[in-house]
C-alpha cells in the first residue's frame, strides 16, 4: 500500500507543478496582452510574485528528490527571467560620480502636475 500512495503523491506533485509552470508563463505575458482582452492573464499578473515563490519551492523539492523536474523548474524560471527582473528588481550598485567642474549648475525638479488642484471643488 505505501508504494502506491507514494506513486499516487508524486503524481499529483507532478500535476501541481505542471499547473503552476503553466500559470507562471501565462503570468509572464501579461506586458504582452492587453488586460481587456483576457481578465485572466491579468489576475494572474497580479500573483506574479506567489507563483515564482511556488515554482522556487517545486525546484527545491524536486532538488531534494533528485528528479529530473528539477530541470524543468529552473528551464520555466529561466524563460521567465525578464518579468522576474522586473518585478523584484535586483540592481547592481554602480559608483556614482560626485565631482563636477566648476561653475555648472546642477538643477532638480519634481513633476507636481496639477498638484492641489485635483482636490478643489467647482
């Protein structure tokens, strides 16, 4: 009986990563597809971040187990790679250049428009 429930789990881990691995690529079209056209892709735009998190916990699991779904994991992760960039947004820091010649101005401005304005009544 323990063989068969343990075919019976890995079967259905198999059939849960198969589904997250599908809603992850769906996930990462949404800059492509307009949201009008499917609420679907972007609801699931919206878990982008839960689905990564998930697809990382199968690639741990399967790492663990030592299957070859470890492969398709990281393969599905990798593909994806752009919107992940995106979303978490890991920046390299870079040195900044402080000195400045003599006698330029350096000037900064904040985009207010229409600040205030939008709260009056007519």
């Amino acid at each position: 009986m323990l063989p068969r429930i343990r075919k019976i789990i890995r079967i259905s881990f198999s059939v849960a990563n198969i589904m997250a691995i599908l809603c992850y690529f769906m996930a990462c079209l949404v800059p492509f597809i307009s949201s009008g056209k499917s609420w679907l892709i972007a609801m699931l735009g919206l878990a982008f971040p839960l689905l990564f998190i998930v697809l990382l916990g199968f690639f741990t699991y399967w790492l663990i187990r030592r299957s070859k779904w470890a492969f398709v994991c990281l393969a599905s992760m990798l593909l994806g790679w752009q919107q992940v960039s995106v979303m978490f947004g890991f920046h390299f820091p870079k040195k900044i250049q402080a000195s400045r010649e003599p006698g330029i101005l350096r000037v900064m401005s904040w985009n207010l428009s229409m600040w205030g304005q939008s709260n009056t009544t007519q």
